[in-house]
C-alpha cells in the first residue's frame, strides 16, 4: 500500500512539473523532454495502480478464506 501511494506521489509530482514547463514557469525544456516525461509519469502512475489492485485482490482472498473458516466453526466441523 506504501508503495503504490509513494508511485502515484511521484507520477502527480512529475506531471505537475511537465505542466509548469508547458506553460513556460521552468524555463528551456525541450518538447521530447516533456512528452518523455509524461510517458514516465504515466508508467509510474500505472504501476502504482497495479500495486493497489494486486493488494485488493490479495485481501479479497483472505476475506474469503476467512470467511470460510468462520462458517465451519459456527456449523461445528472445527471442534477442538
């Protein structure tokens, strides 16, 4: 969960970076530079996303093996 927030940190701090420089508050910086820095802030976005979702997923998971055992010790098939 860290990791996937420390991404999606990094992708909004370098797309607000690439719009400063379009709009001309950091002076010389060329348009390949931009528009590389924009794919990398997207990649770096995408990454973050999918971290998040991996995690969901796994949660689900547990949520559902859980549950399972929790069913079976109501019905009484796990008595000790």
């Amino acid at each position: 969960m860290k990791i996937s927030g420390l991404c999606l940190l990094i992708g909004v701090l370098v797309l607000l970076f690439v719009a400063f420089s379009k709009f001309g508050l950091v002076p010389s910086v060329g348009a390949n530079t931009l528009s590389m820095m924009t794919l990398l802030a997207v990649a770096i976005s995408c990454l973050g996303a999918l971290e998040l979702k991996i995690h969901r997923r796994n949660r689900s998971a547990q949520r559902r093996t859980a549950n399972t055992l929790a069913s079976a010790l109501r019905n009484g098939a796990l008595r000790s």
